[in-house]
C-alpha cells in the first residue's frame, strides 16, 4: 500500500487496514504471475471444496430424514431455485446451475473470509469483475440467440412518447453497459468496505482507554459482516436473476 | 499539497455515503410501512426490497470507491 501505517508514535498497532487485501505468493518469492499461486488462489479454492463437500456429501445418502448436512444443501437448492422461478420465470431454470453456483462460490468465499488471519477473495476487484463480466456476456448472447434483434427493444421504450424515446434510449444503452461495473463493485466494495471498518476499530484496540469500546466494535461489525456477507451474495446472484429476466422477455 | 488536496476530496466523497444511507432508509422504511398495512403481501416483495436497497447502496459503494481511489491511486 502506498500509505505506511503511522499508528507506532500514537499506540496504536502498527499495520494499516488495508494491508488485509495484500496479494502474497505462497511458495517464496514476491512477483505475481499470470500462475503463481497466492493466497488468493489458496482461499478460493478452499471455498470451492467447501461447495463441494457440502453439496457432495449433503446429497450422497439422500434420506428421509435428512442429517444436518443434507438440510443445508436442499435448503441451499430450495432457496436459489425459488428465487430463480420467482424473479427470471420459468424459463429461466435452464440457467438455475449457473446462478447456483455462483451463489454458493460467493456465498463461501464471503464465510471463508470472515474467518481471522484468512483472506476474502471476494473483495478483490479483479474476483468480482469477472465474475459479473461473465453473467453480462451470457445475458447479453443469451438476450440475442433467444430474441435476434427483438432484443433491441429493451433499449427502445415503446409505451413512452415517440419523441422522448431517443432519450430513454440513450440512458438506456448507459445504464445496460454501467451493470457489470456496478454488479462488481456493489460485491467487491461492501466486503472490502466492512473487513476495513473491523481493521480500524482493531487498531484502536491498543490504546486502553477506548480498547473495551473497540472490542465491542469489532463484534458488533463483525455480526453486521456476517449479515452483509449473506446478503450481497443474495443480491448478488439476484440481478443475475434480474438480467436473465431481461435478456428472456426484452419488452418492458 | 496535491496529496493532502486529495485526502481532503476523500473525505468529501465519504459524504456520498450518507446520502446512500438516506436512500436505502428510505426504501427499508416505505417497505415497512407498506408491510404493515398489508402484511400478506410482505413476504412475495422482499425480493423487491433487496433489489432496491441493492440500487440505492451501488452509488453509496461509487463513492467509498472514489475515495478509494483517491487515497491510494491519486
């Protein structure tokens, strides 16, 4: 980081809030290749495993009464594929594996890195915009090999006055391309934003007069994280929706 | 002076965040306010009321990110 952390004179701990978004190379070293492996590379594969031990073992005995592992699977499904039906329609479900697993990776990433000394993937930038430039290709190839150029109409407001309709359709255009920024950012943003806060309530920590109100700081936005880290998954994986929604039924 | 220029429109942008506040307030409470006068229909909007905070909460984020931006890039 380009700011050297300044707390040592004052008594606060010496590290700056954002130091927790360093990206480290495990094996030795300090560049960062194309493939070097990091502990970006580290903490997102351990949330994919998490997926997969959840979904694989949750799902292998299938019983009746189900175990505690099985429940949070199907109420996992349940919960994606009802949001899919509700907000993209029926016809949407032949894209629910692809919100599903899109919900689920950010849904553990954003656990993942609630834990202490772990690291959030999710609040790279790099992460989320990837992840959103891929739900803006697929809605917008979807939006055209379902619809052809019926598609347009979604930038051409057809109940408004035909001289305000060039208007609309500029702020329309703006507003479609400005998607995968704000879908990105939203997610990268309210991680990194919340992991901060915590970061600078710990460097009050080491000041004793105000450390008591500190640690319940840092509990309180602790339990906050944890409510943001469900919540922007779920809104997240819900624009999906919202997008898909569009690129399906482009007339508004 | 450019780099304390720039922490000073740091701040400036924090204030974007405020406003942000005022707009998700605003859906939160005109959704309470609507569940309250009909609950039963409550439950089917709460999808609606993500979405909405999750709009008015991007140009709140715009901000931390020009702040951002200008702590550290500027």
């Amino acid at each position: 980081m380009a700011v050297e952390a300044q707390g040592a004179e004052e008594g606060g701990l010496v590290f700056h809030p954002m130091d927790q978004f360093i990206v480290k190379p495990l094996f030795g070293g300090s560049e960062v290749g194309m493939f070097t492996i990091t502990n970006v590379t580290l903490w997102m594969f351990l949330a994919v495993l998490a997926v997969v031990a959840l979904m694989v073992l949750g799902t292998s005995r299938r019983a009746i009464i189900p175990s505690r592992t099985q429940s949070v699977g199907e109420l996992a499904y349940g919960f994606v594929y009802k949001m899919v039906e509700d907000v993209a329609g029926k016809d949407a479900l032949a894209f629910f594996p692809y919100i599903m697993t899109l919900f689920m990776f950010i849904v553990f990433a954003n656990f993942l890195g609630l834990i202490p000394m772990s690291f959030t993937t999710t609040s790279h930038f790099a992460v989320t915009v990837v992840l959103a430039l891929l739900v803006f290709v697929t809605v917008t190839v979807v939006g055209f090999v379902k619809n052809g150029s019926k598609f347009l109409g979604l930038f051409w407001v057809a109940s408004a006055p035909l001289a305000l309709r060039p208007v609309l359709a500029v702020i329309e255009v703006i507003s479609y391309f400005v998607r995968p920024v704000s879908h990105s950012i939203r997610l990268a943003g309210n991680l990194m934003a919340g992991h901060a806060v915590i970061k600078v309530f710990a460097g009050f920590a080491a000041i004793a007069v105000v450390s008591p109100i500190s640690v319940v700081a840092i509990t309180a936005m602790y339990g906050l994280e944890i409510l943001v880290s469900f919540i922007q998954a779920y809104v997240f994986t819900i624009l999906t929706c919202v997008y898909l929604k569009d690129a399906l039924h482009p007339s508004h | 002076m450019e780099g304390q220029l720039a922490h000073i429109g740091a701040g400036l942008a924090a204030i974007g965040s405020g406003a942000a506040a005022i707009g998700v307030g605003n859906v939160a409470g005109n959704y309470l306010a609507g569940a309250l006068r009909n609950p039963s229909a409550a439950a089917s909007q709460t999808a609606t009321l993500f979405i909405g905070i999750a709009f008015a909460e991007a140009l709140g984020i715009f901000s931390f990110l020009v702040a951002l931006l200008l702590m550290f890039a500027v």
